[in-house]
C-alpha cells in the first residue's frame, strides 16, 4: 500500500482552482487587476459575513467582551478592503477604457454578499433582491439576510435585555422593513455613553459597532474618488448611475443613534 502524499500548501489553500479562476475575456493588461480586486473583495466579504453571523449570536448571549474579537476583525478586513481602492487606482481612464465594454451588464451592483452585508448590518433596501437570479442561492441567502434581524437590532435587544426601557416598534418589527431612529433608542444609548464604567460592556458593543459603521463611510468615500478618477462622470456598468449613486450612499449609517446621541453628550 503506497504511502499517501503529503498536504502541500498549494493542496490546502486549493490553489490550483482559485489562481485559476480569473479569466480576463479582452488582451488588455489591467483587465486581471480589475478581476483580482473584485475577487479579492468577495473573499473578505465571504470572511466578513461570516465575522457578522457569530457576532450576532455571541450578542444575543449577551457575551458582549467576547463578541470584541469579531467586530475588530470586520473593521480590519474593511481597512484592508479600503487600501485596496489605492492598487485599482493605479489604472488610468485609458487603461480602463480598453476593456471596459467586455464587462457587458455585470456591474458590482450586483455584488449579493455586499448587499448581504448591508442587510445585515440593519441598511435594508429590498429592492436589491431584483438583481439576484430567482431560485439561486444568492438570491435565497440576501432574502434571509432582508427578514432577520440586523446586527443593530440585536444590539438593541441586548440594550432592552440590560433594563433600558426601548419602544416595541424597535424591538418587534417587520426585520425586512427600513429601520427607523427613535428618540427613546437615542436615549438610551445615550445614558450608556454618560456612564461608560456602569454600562462597559455595552459602552464598547456601541464603539465597536461605530469603527464598523466609520470604516464603511471611509470604504464608500474611496470607492467614489476612485471611480470618479476612472471613468469621471460616466454612467456605470450595468446602466448604473455611477458616481452619482455612489456619493448618495456616503451619508448612509447603519448604526444612527449611536452618531446622533453625541450632540447629546
């Protein structure tokens, strides 16, 4: 019986099929840039959900020290994402240009997992779910997101949880719908944020999920700058409206009490 070879590097990372996954479609240079930076970004996000997912669960154990680790790591992974947006801009109006028609109507629009993210975050838009093929299982994995709650609405839960006094229509809602700031939810929050020594635990859930909601504001920022400094005012692909779009989004937060409370303190 021959001896079974050994585990490689290459055998566990799975090399072979993820270097040859990209598949640039023109002869143009930078169009595996293009591919490997979008790659790229769904591995994180596939790494950041996952990050969100235990979050959620050690929140609703009310393990907020423990929950730390993984929100720091969504953070990290969203800094990382974010210096990536400098190796895209690297390439020139010109450089895109060349390829930019083979995209065809692919646009990261699409991207499930970012809007997955979203989702789960507490941004809920349900029309993004339009994008995603009916019966695939992106589609089926962004329609779970939509109807659970968010990472704020656990936070929040734990906040009741605590003895906060918090409306009903912030604890028991329709998760699927926008969620709306109140004042009470400001409040409360804001009387963890007076006392940081009584409240620790969620004095810090409150600052962890703000480096979050920070890093996504300064990953859109970035976004925006780099596609403006590729294709300018252009519409997107996809029919998308591009830089426009992209700019409205900036002042999006998913957290909103927990920004608006410091005009309090």
């Amino acid at each position: 019986m021959s001896e079974a070879r050994a585990m490689t590097y290459g055998d566990y990372l799975s090399l072979e099929p993820i270097l040859s996954a990209q598949h640039p479609i023109s002869e143009q240079h930078d169009e595996l840039l293009f591919i490997v930076i979008h790659q790229t970004k769904e591995l994180w996000l596939k790494q950041i959900l996952r990050e969100i997912e235990l979050s959620s669960e050690l929140i609703r154990a009310d393990s907020l020290i423990q929950v730390h680790k993984s929100l720091s790591r969504v953070s990290r992974i969203q800094a990382v994402m974010t210096l990536s947006w400098d190796v895209l801009a690297t390439m020139t109006p010109s450089d895109y240009s060349s390829f930019r028609d083979v995209l065809g109507s692919s646009s990261g629009f699409q991207s499930w997992q970012f809007r997955t993210f979203e989702y789960r975050l507490g941004l809920k838009d349900g029309s993004h779910v339009r994008f995603q093929q009916e019966g695939s299982a992106a589609r089926e994995a962004l329609v779970a997101a939509l109807r659970s709650p968010s990472l704020w609405d656990e936070a929040n839960a734990a906040l009741a949880r605590a003895g906060f006094d918090l409306p009903l229509e912030a604890l028991a809602r329709d998760w699927s719908e926008p969620y709306r700031p109140h004042e009470k939810v400001e409040e409360a929050w804001a009387e963890v944020y007076r006392e940081p020594e009584r409240w620790w635990p969620l004095y810090q859930l409150a600052e962890k999920l703000v480096d979050i909601d920070d890093s996504l504001a300064t990953w859109r920022h970035k976004h925006v700058v780099t596609v403006e400094r590729i294709i300018g005012a252009k519409r997107g692909t996809g029919g998308t409206a591009g830089v426009a779009y992209l700019q409205s989004t900036i002042g999006k937060r998913a957290f909103p009490e927990l920004w608006s409370l410091r005009t309090r303190i």
